[in-house]
C-alpha cells in the first residue's frame, strides 16, 4: 500500500486508532511509513503515553505543564525501565546456540479481588499460588495482612484501575531476588510503619503511592522506583546500597529526612547493580549533556553593569540599584585624562570629602613667597623626572569590561579538575533524580561515608534540603534548593562531593553551610537572594569555591570565620546587601580571581582575626568601599584592582595587620586608602550616602538589621561545641613575609576623588614603594600618626593639592621619595620626622615646607620650585636643614631658593648647594637619577608577584611598635 495514494494527514487521522504494537509494527514496514509513525508525537503517541496506567506525566512532579522533547522517547523509556526487574533470568548452560530454540515459558496472571468466577480473597493466598515471574492483579479495594507478607519467589504484583483504587495496608518482607509492584497506593499495617523492605533483592517500584509509611532498603539489597508519591511522612531509607535509583518521585510532608542514605556502599552486589549502573549512566550522560540553561535558564542576559558574563543576569532580570546615567558616567570617564585643578569631576558635584590634607597652597606670607604666578611655559628648565624606579606602575591601566575574567562552565572546569571530573562521571549509592522534595522537615540526609547523587531535582519549602555528614560523599547537579528555613544545603565531619550547577536561591539562612572538615567542590552554581549569606565557611571548613554567581544576598556573599580555609577562586560576587566577601573571627582562606562589584557595603571586609589572602582581584563599582580590614583584621592583600567603589578604595581601622601589596587602587570616588585609629563618627560621617564607621563595625560589613549582622551558626540541637576541638590551624595558604608592622607596598593608587593616602592612626605604618599620582586631592596626608609612619621609596606624582602633608604631633619619615608635578606643594610637615634623599621636582608652589611646630630633619634631599621658593621655615619650627641640593627654578622667579623666616631661631640651615642652570650642560637628575630607585627597568611590566619589586630602602622599614591609642597594644596598617 502505498503511502501517496491518501494525503499524510487522512493517514495520521487512521493510524491514531492503531494500539502500540501495531504502531510498532508499522514502523517496520519501510522509511517513509517510520516517518509517519513518528510524526504522530504530539497525538497518538501523547495519548499513549498520558493514558499508561504505569507512569504519569514525563515531567512530573518537577514541571507536569511541560511537554517532553519527545512524548514517543518518553513512552520508550518508561518501557525499557519497567522491564529492569526481569533482566535477572538464568542464563543457558548449553551451547551458544541451542538457546535459540528454547521454549520460553508463559507468565501465568493471577486474580486478587472480588472476581466473578475466579480468582483469590487475599494476597497472601495468591502470592502462595504463584510461581516464579507470575503476575498477581489486584483488583479495587483495600487489602490488608495482619502479619508480615513474605515474597520467596520473583513476582509482579500490580493494582487495577485508577491510582489510588487498591490500598495495600501490608508489611513486605523480600527474600527473592526481584519483584515488581505498580499501580498501588501503600499505607502503613497496624504491627510497622515499615510497608516494604528488602536487604538482597532488586524491587521495582513504579507508579505507587506511600502514605505515612516507610521504604528499607538494606545493601545489597537494590530499588528503582520511578513516578511514585512519598507522602504523610513517608520516607525511604537505604543503608549500605551499591547503588539504587529514585527518578521522578515526589516527598512531601515529612517531619523528618524524607530519604535517609547511610553507610558505605556494600562489598557485596546483587545481579541488579550493573543494570541499574549502566541505566544510571546513561541518565546522567543524558543530564550532563544538557544546556546549563535546563535548570538556570535566561541567562543570555547581561547585568546592567559591566556585562562581563552572558551569564550574570539573575533569575527573572537584572537586579538593578539606581546606578545613575551621571555616575556611570564618572566611573568610565576616568581614563580620560583630566586636569587637576581643583574642580570636580563628574558626577562629584554633590560628594562632601573631610579634607584635612592641610590646603595651604594658596595661602601667602609677608614675602608672598609661594604665589605661583603664570603657568611655565619654557621648559628648558624643568628637570625630567619620568624614568624614575617606577614608571612601571604609572602605566594607564583601561578600565574595560574585557579585563574582567568571564565565568567558566562546568566543562571547562572539569578538564582542569581531575578530582571533580572523577565525582562528576561517580554513579553510587542512592541516586535521586528528577524529583520535588517539598513542605517537610528535610530533604536527604547523607552520614557514615554513604554515598549518593542528585540530578535536576526541586528541594523547596523545606527546613534543609540536604545534609552531608560524617565523611559522606555527595554528588549534586543541576538542582534548584529553595525556600529553606535553614541552610539549603549542610555540609559536616569531613564531607566531599561535587555540587555543580545548582540554582539555590531564596533560603532563610546561608545557601551552603559548610563546617567541621568539609571539603566539598563547588562549581558554576547560582547562589542567590539569600535571606542570609551565600555561602558560609566555618569551624575549619574548606572546600573549592569556583566559578560560581554569587548575587542578590543580604548578607555577605561568601562568608569566612572561626578557621574556615577554603579556596574562593573565578567567581561572580555582585549586588549583595552587605560585603561581596567576609573574613571574621580568625577566618583565612585563598581569595584569587574573583569579580567582586556592585555590592553594598565593602567588597572585602576583614576583621576581628580574619587572615585570608586576598589575591588578583577585580573589586569594583561598590555602593561603599573596595576592601575593609577592620579591628584586628590581617591578611596579605596583592595584585587586586580596586576601582569604582563610592568609598574608599581600602578602608583600614586599628588593631590590624595587612600586607597590602601590588594592587591598583583607582578611580574610587573617595580616598585611595584611609587608614583611621578607631570608631570615629566624624571621620566620614558628613559624606553624603556614606556609611558611618560606627555601622561598619556593629554590622561586621556582613551582616544587617536587628540581627547585628552575626549569622545564627546554631541548628536544632547543636551547640557550638565544634569551637572547642578546633584542629591546628591549616597552613596551605599562610605562606607570607612575616611582618609586625602593617606594610603598604608596590600599590598604584590613582585617579581617586580624594586623598590617595589618607592616615590617622595611632600605629606604626610602612608606606614603601607605591606610586600614588593624579589623585584629585594631596597624594598623601598623614593627619594623625603618634607612632612613626614611614614613607619610603614612593612616587606622589601629579596630584591635584599638595604631594605629601604632614599634620602638627605626628612622626613620619620621609626617605627616597619622588615628589613630583603636583598641583600644591610638594611636601607641607609640620610634624616631627625627616625629609631625607627625596626628589621634590616640578610640583607647582613650594618645593619643601616646613610649618608651624614642625621639628624635623631635611636633609640631602634633591628639590627645584619653578614659581616659588625650593625649601621655605616658618617661624616656630625646629630641626635641621642640610646638605640639600636646590635647583634653579626659572629665571623669571624672584624668590629665594631657601627661605627662613627671620624670626626662627631654632632651625640650622647649612651646607646646601644651589645648582644653577648653565646652556649646553646637562641639566637632569643625574647620580642617582630619579627616585624612587627601584630594580625594576622603566619599561618592565608589573610582575606576578610585585613582593619581588624591592626597594633599595625596604630593609630598613621593619620595626616593632609600642601600643598606640589603643588599649590592647594594636599594631596598625594601612593598606592599598
């Protein structure tokens, strides 16, 4: 018959009638009749499939409103899966090929029920009946056995009708090797709530119903239920299983853990493991070779800064936060070059800075010695200052949205993890697939080294959804856990696993807890709108933090404390509530490579003992500052990019100890780096939107509201006993120079809306090697410092007020620094210190001034003022003036190169040369040329490790401090 002579669609009319064999035999026929067997999907074959008395919906319970790829591929596969339980047949003993003619013998169907005619009154009767693969049909009603049913022989007991219509109130006991129920709703006998157990056989369980009832599973005992409802409390427990599969199931209402796995998998396996094995296999081949959009879909979408990922657009858009045309417009408009003459830069109209940076540029004396006069047009004798030691660092750096590294998928991060690719390719234990774990107590919970995996599963309204304890090893992919009351998901006592590409979102608590020894694999998960942390790391938890979008949290994204360690490396942290990153109470761990932007207060915050490293960066466009380290706070702080932030690009406070080491601080609407004694309301207070600092320190800058920003580490019936049996402390990622004075060194900070380096501290502080350059404020303004603040080896170049000022009472020294073409004065002190070996060239008013009380040492220092005096003493300073070399500024300049007011009595000026200009000589910085002197060429490239960028003077810097404001004896830092 041929096809052509009826038009396709009389054709799909006639075989819509056909049933399933004569659809499978038609296909059979040739091509062209297969074609229109399979083009019957969306009706026949959906019909087919949706009237199976032994299945539901492809996609239930997850999404039942969703059509499958394939209604036809759907049906095939139920069908292969339901026949899993008779693969266990005796294999021939004769030859290989006599087995072709061999009988197979009929499965005989036997009747429970009220039958007409035949059939038995109880189950328990007919199961003694039946032989080995017998079918036993239940019809309609309720069946109950007062004692225990014993299944010796294998059987296939199934429910007529409806689901729903048979009720088994009966306790299973299976001692055959397999056996197969369906179609049967199981509620709890008198004697047990245990309605099924088994410890050596295969059961098949589909398309049944359990009510406030319980499923055992022993090892080596097997199970594969598919389609089937735990609710009322129902439960299924596996201990020791090889492996067992649950696909498609819906737990409801339990007030426990809806599927408990426990103990390692048993040594010995049953027939059925390599079948469910090789099934499993292919289902999560199936899983992994899914778009990561299956789960996390709508993520084509760029966030509406930066756009660094076609996969940072949260859930249902972008979360936006009134980022103004205008401020936008302020973060991009940096790498334009701009003039520093006291105006403000976009978007900085409405922005009040304290400013104690001692503005005396434009103040004048009797001898109107610092009035600068025309701009210097000739510049025959200025003196070249551009190769000094480190040109290096004022290279521009683009702030692009291309330097932003983009996430990696899983499968990337899979071939660079061989530990991670072997947990992703594991199949043992318990497998969950499929299925929604909802309105209960728990999800699954995991302890002593049982082992299980969970794929494209829906955890939500639970109070967890899964617990992972006692060197328990878990495998999660591709599942959504949310509305948590708790934690979503809890890992203890030495878990491991790999969690990947989940969407956990909206928990009342941190989205994963990991503590006590947990050592999970986190990769290329959505962690987000968390009622609390993202992420918590505590009680010497560890773990690898990669690659994951960590957004929308109200509390700190990722949160570090009492010894967690872990490695947080390639993430998206942005638009939180709170810190992008937390490092508390004696936290560490390895911070590398992370972008960390858009969040509301700092983008790291350290303190009170946290001691992480804080490596290669990007820390940008934060609603406060780039990095806090708070009281107490340490850390090695390197190679991080800090810019855009509308605080301060490092916000320092007492007590603490960082190494803050070759990072570029830049572009930050307020102060490169502030180093403040303590809680200081005044300090940034009159800032408009700015964070006081007494809520930086009551919030712990990862926390908010009543709860004072501390996360609740107690779960139900846990105390905190883990503190007090804390192993040594982890020393993987602790390697450093030790240092007992906080260090800022090799940093770049420029292009900042205020000072580049603000201090007022009480505590020592070294300043060594740092180019601090076209700040619109003084480059750096040491206001307060009672112990002795060091500055060596720096460039302050091109700043828009004065290079370097020091307030009255404070000790500083200042040793081979440049100070060059800054918009004020190169140096104003009036402080107590030295001035020696510097360069102070080209800056616009004078070169040196010494001030009101100033008691201080200048000397061997190399200085030209162009406009104004080279070094000027005013009255009530003390100290020395000596061995300096003074340049001439231009001709047409009438100051003096050396100015002393006549009435100081108290400084000695001696010994100094005056270096005029003479034609065709060479008139340059020359032995030694500019300073700073640094190893590094001028053309070098900034290194990996800018630790290895010394100066000459760095040996000389190290010194232990005396207590300072500060009751406790802090020692204090100041960071960039």
């Amino acid at each position: 018959m041929e096809v052509g002579s009826l038009p396709v669609e009389l054709w799909r009319l006639i075989l819509a009638y056909l049933p399933l064999a004569d659809l499978g035999r038609c296909c059979l026929v040739c091509r062209v009749w297969r074609e229109l067997i399979l083009s019957l999907d969306s009706t026949r074959w959906r019909q087919l499939c949706l009237g199976c008395s032994e299945c539901r919906h492809p996609n239930w319970p997850r999404r039942p409103q969703l059509a499958p790829p394939s209604w036809r591929e759907a049906l095939r596969q139920h069908a292969l899966a339901s026949r899993t339980w008779t693969q266990n047949g005796a294999e021939p003993h004769s030859s290989a090929c006599l087995h072709l003619f061999r009988r197979r013998k009929d499965r005989r169907v036997w009747h429970v029920g009220a039958v007409p005619g035949c059939g038995y009154e109880t189950l328990r009767v007919a199961l003694a009946a039946a032989g080995p693969y017998d079918r036993v049909l239940l019809h309609p009603g309720v069946y109950e056995e007062q004692a225990e049913v014993t299944l010796k022989v294998p059987v296939e007991i199934v429910g007529m009708g409806k689901l729903g219509d048979v009720a088994l109130l009966v306790s299973f006991d299976q001692q055959c090797p397999t056996a197969r129920l369906c179609n049967i709703v199981f509620m709890p006998a008198w004697f047990s709530p245990v309605v099924y157990k088994t410890s050596s056989g295969h059961v098949q369980l589909d398309n049944c119903n359990f009510e406030g009832c319980q499923l055992h599973i022993r090892g080596p005992g097997t199970c594969q239920a598919r389609f089937c409802s735990f609710a009322q409390g129902s439960s299924a427990h596996f201990l020791g299983v090889n492996i067992s599969l649950m696909d498609s199931c819906e737990f409801s209402g339990g007030d426990s853990a809806s599927i408990t796995v426990e103990g390692p998998p048993a040594s010995e396996r049953n027939w059925a493991c390599k079948y469910l094995a090789a099934l499993a296999k292919t289902l999560s081949a199936a899983t992994m070779a899914m778009s990561s959009g299956s789960l996390v879909d709508n993520q084509d979408i760029k966030d509406n800064l930066g756009g660094v990922s076609h996969r940072d657009s949260p859930l249902g858009g972008p979360i936006t936060m009134d980022w103004t045309k205008q401020e936008a417009e302020w973060e991009t408009g940096w790498s334009k070059p701009k003039a520093f003459k006291g105006g403000l830069l976009p978007g900085q109209e409405g922005t009040v800075i304290e400013d104690d940076s001692m503005d005396t540029s434009n103040e004048s004396s009797d001898e109107n010695e610092d009035d600068n006069g025309e701009n210097v047009k000739n510049t025959s004798y200025t003196l070249s200052y551009e190769q000094h030691g480190l040109t290096h660092l004022s290279e521009p750096r683009p702030l692009d949205t291309a330097m932003l590294p983009a996430l990696l998928n899983l499968s990337a991060e899979l071939q660079r993890d061989t530990e991670a690719r072997e947990l992703a390719g594991s199949v043992q234990g318990c497998l969950l697939r499929h299925c929604l774990v909802r309105d209960g107590k728990g999800g699954m919970h995991l302890c002593n080294q049982a082992q299980a995996r969970l794929e494209a599963n829906v955890f939500r309204g639970l109070n967890y959804a899964v617990r992972c304890v006692q060197n328990a090893k878990l495998v999660m992919l591709r599942n959504e856990v949310s509305g948590c009351r708790a934690s979503g998901i809890f890992l203890r006592l030495s878990a491991q696993g790999l969690i990947a590409e989940n969407n956990i979102h909206a928990n009342g608590e941190a989205g994963l807890d990991i503590r006590k020894g947990a050592n999970p694999i986190i990769l290329c998960n959505r962690i987000h709108s968390g009622l609390r942390s993202g992420i918590v790391v505590l009680g010497n938890g560890k773990g690898s933090i990669r690659s994951n979008q960590i957004y929308g949290n109200k509390e700190a994204g990722v949160y570090i404390l009492f010894n967690g360690n872990p490695v947080v490396s390639g993430n998206h942290i942005f638009q939180g509530l709170a810190a992008g990153i937390a490092v508390n109470e004696n936290g560490r761990g390895l911070i590398t490579e992370n972008v960390i932007r858009q969040n509301q207060w700092g983008g790291a915050d350290i303190r009170r003992g946290g001691d992480p490293i804080l490596r290669n960066n990007f820390i940008c466009h934060g609603y406060s500052d780039g990095v806090v380290v708070g009281e107490r706070g340490r850390g090695l702080i390197e190679g991080n990019h800090i810019y855009g932030n509308r605080g301060c690009g490092v916000w320092v406070m007492s007590s603490s100890l960082p190494q803050l080491i070759g990072n570029y601080i830049t572009h930050n609407r307020m102060y490169g780096l502030a180093v403040f004694c303590r809680k200081d309301p005044e300090s940034l207070g009159a800032v408009e939107g700015y964070r006081p600092a007494q809520e930086r320190e009551r919030g712990g800058g990862v926390g908010g509201g009543e709860r004072g920003g501390q996360e609740n580490f107690h779960e139900e019936g846990e105390l905190l006993a883990w503190e007090s049996d804390l192993d040594s402390e982890d020393e993987r990622f602790s390697s450093r120079r030790p240092i007992s004075v906080a260090l800022v060194e090799n940093n770049c900070m420029s292009r900042n809306g205020a000072v580049g380096v603000y201090v007022k501290s009480s505590e020592a502080l070294n300043v060594v090697g740092n180019m601090v350059a076209s700040n619109r404020a003084a480059g750096m303004s040491i206001i307060q410092s009672s112990q002795l603040t060091r500055l060596v080896g720096n460039c302050v170049h091109g700043n828009g007020r004065a290079g370097i000022t020091v307030d009255r009472e404070c000790r500083v020294e200042l040793r081979g620094n440049g100070i060059y073409g800054n918009a004020g004065h190169g140096i104003c002190f009036c402080g107590d210190g030295q001035i020696v070996e510097n360069d102070v060239v080209g800056n616009s008013a004078i070169g040196i001034r010494m001030m009101e009380s100033a008691d201080v040492k200048v000397l061997r220092n190399r200085v030209q003022s162009l406009r104004g005096c080279a070094i000027t003493v005013r009255e009530h300073v003390r100290g020395v003036v000596q061995e300096n070399l003074v340049y001439q500024g231009h001709p047409s300049n009438s100051k003096p190169p050396i100015y002393t007011d006549p009435l100081n009595q108290e400084c000695v000026v001696l010994s100094n040369t005056l270096l005029t200009h003479r034609p065709n000589t060479s008139w340059a910085l020359e032995n030694p040329s500019p300073r700073p002197l640094g190893n590094n060429p001028a053309n070098a490239a900034p290194p990996t490790h800018p630790a290895n960028l010394a100066i000459s003077m760095t040996s000389r810097i190290t010194a232990t401090v005396e207590s300072g404001c500060h009751n406790n004896g802090s020692i204090f830092c100041s960071i960039l």
